[in-house]
C-alpha cells in the first residue's frame, strides 16, 4: 500500500513541483508534453478565451518579459564578472558555431540544403537555444554564475541573431528594437534586485512557476502533428542540434578557469520553440522564403522537443563523468568539490 505524504497541516501533499524539479529538464519537458497532450486531443482547449487563452496559449511574451525581469534580478552586482562572462561565451559560441553550419551547407548544398535542411533553417535551429531549459539544467548541475549567465544567453532565445547573420547577407534588416524589447525587462529586474534584497529572494522562488507555465504556453501550438509534418528532417534538425552540446560542453571549458569547469557548455545543445518563429521573420524580409515557411517551422518545432529530451541525459552525461574523475567544479578546488568533502566530513 502506498502511503501517501502529508505536509505540516497534515493535508495529502503530493510533492509535484519537487518530483519534476529533480528530473533533468523537468520543468520544461512535463509542461510542454501536457501542452502537446492538449493541443492533440482538447484543441478547443486554448480557444476558451478570456483569461485561460490569455495565460494558456497567448501569455508566452508576457511571461517571457516577467522571466527576463527575473533572470535580471538573480544577478549580483558584486558577482557580475563571472555570471556576463559565461553569459558572452555561450552565446558567442552558439551563434558562430551555427552560423558556420548554416553557412557550409549553403555553400556546398546551395540554398535547398541538405537532407532537406536548409541554411536558414540550420541557423535558426542552432543559433537559438532553449533558455528555459537551461536555467533548469543550471540549478542542477551549476551554480548561481551559470543561471547569471541567462542574462546574456536569454538573447539568442528569438530571431534577433539569427536575423543578423542573415542580414550580412542582406536577407533581412537588423532590429535593433528587438535588442531593447529584450534588455529593458533584463535591467528592470537587474537594478531592482540589486537595490532589493527581498525582490531578488522573491524572484528567485517563483521562477520555477514562471517557466512552468511559459512553457505551457510555448507548447500550446504544439501538437503530435507538427513531428509528422516535418518529417524526418525535423529529427534529423534536432539530433544535429543536440549532437552540437558536446561541441559546446568541450569549448565552453577551454574558456573557464578549471575549477569552474561544469557541464553547462552542454546545456545550450538545444533549439528554442521561440525559433520556429524566425523562419516568418524571414520571410518578411525576404518573400521570397515565404513558401519554404510551413515546413521550416516545422523542422523547428520538431527540432525544438527533440532537444528537449535528449540535452538534459547529455548534461547529466558530461556532469557524472567530471564528478566520477573530480575534475571542474568536483576537483578539490571546486564549489562542488568542497560542498562533497564538508559533507563527507561531517558524515564521519
């Protein structure tokens, strides 16, 4: 017989929120699977109207500007060294290293691709990552540094650098409004919690709601459907985009000191839902993408649940190889490190 848990009140406590933070991804992955769930089966669902279509299916930008406010508040003025410094590298290295990618194929393939993959698409997919994903991997397996580091990385989560690579090509324009829509929130959240000690403390406890139901709405337009659609070259974009994490993982920790060194790097082996979205930005610079727009989307959508699944067992992959060999942050020297040897001491 199963007994259940019962909390201080003694009222039957199931303890969810606690059962999915300790899946890797979690947060993410259990959200958009009951969001597809509905989608597929309940597509009325969204359509309700009033508030549960506001928060459901169109609140995604709105939550999405409360998140920014939050990641900016976790930065510590004191600490902000390290938390940008991660932040410029991920970012610096996701964008170059899928821009190269984008930029070979279209080269060698010309502008159809390959496996039906196009450069834009291969841009688009792995110039964004999933940031919601990884502010979940970072509570696990980093530290606050890592999740500081959202602040900077949360920028490639849209079409603004992917629509920079294509604009040096002349495809689309820069929007430097974009870059301003994404840094007011950031430094809202930024001063506030350097000025506040209990906003930051607040912002800090409710992310985990916050990315629960942003990615509710994220999945919303999301059904079983959309992996059909796109076929195999949606899985094809997915496994590509997650094979890139180990890229990440290796070149992430060439920059770190060693006893910084974490399995973070991984972590940005992802494609962002939000890039689904870029092929019709695109397309409204140049028309000529616009019939290539449906099945783009799809291969980034499907790209994106794929990256989902398969990047935290690639993380939880690296992180219990460098914790088996106490190298990075479980060397001596490390955070993490340190935290094992005091509680082994403490053991004895």
């Amino acid at each position: 017989m199963v007994k259940l848990k019962r909390n201080a009140e003694g009222h039957i406590d199931l303890g969810l929120m606690d059962k999915m933070m300790k899946i890797p991804g979690g947060l993410v992955i259990i959200p958009l699977l009951l969001a597809v769930a509905i989608k597929t089966f309940f597509p009325q669902f969204f359509e309700i109207g009033g508030f549960t279509s506001g928060l459901f299916k169109n609140g995604q930008p709105a939550m999405m500007g409360i998140f920014l406010i939050l990641c900016g508040s976790s930065i510590n003025v004191r600490q902000v060294g390290m938390p940008l410094y991660k932040g410029v590298v991920l970012t610096s290295i996701k964008f170059f290293l899928g821009v190269a990618i984008g930029l070979l194929v279209g080269h060698f393939f010309g502008p159809e691709g390959l496996w039906g993959l196009s450069p834009i698409v291969l841009i688009a997919a792995i110039t964004n990552s999933n940031s919601s994903l990884y502010i979940s991997l970072s509570s696990q397996f980093g530290n606050s540094t890592d999740t500081g580091a959202i602040s900077i990385l949360s920028l490639n989560d849209g079409p603004f650098f992917t629509l920079i690579a294509l604009g040096a090509s002349g495809l689309a324009n820069i929007p430097f409004m974009a870059v301003v829509a994404t840094l007011i929130p950031l430094l809202i959240g930024f001063v506030w919690g350097n000025l506040d000690t209990t906003f930051r403390t607040l912002c800090g406890k409710a992310q985990p709601i916050i990315i629960f139901f942003m990615t509710i709405a994220i999945g919303s337009g999301t059904n079983v459907d959309t992996i059909l659609v796109a076929g195999a070259s949606g899985i094809i974009l997915g496994l590509l985009s997650t094979v890139t994490a180990v890229v990440f993982f290796y070149v992430f920790n060439i920059f770190l000191p060693k006893r910084e060194r974490n399995a973070m790097g991984a972590a940005i082996g992802t494609t962002a839902l939000n890039s689904a979205m870029t092929p019709a930005a695109v397309a409204d610079a140049d028309p000529t993408f616009a019939p290539h727009v449906p099945l783009a989307t799809a291969q980034c959508a499907t790209a994106s649940i794929i990256t989902l699944f398969l990047c935290p067992f690639v993380v939880a992959f690296f992180d219990r190889q460098m914790r088996k060999n106490k190298l990075g942050i479980y060397s001596p020297e490390g955070w993490a490190g340190k935290e094992m040897a005091a509680k082994n001491g403490s053991a004895a």
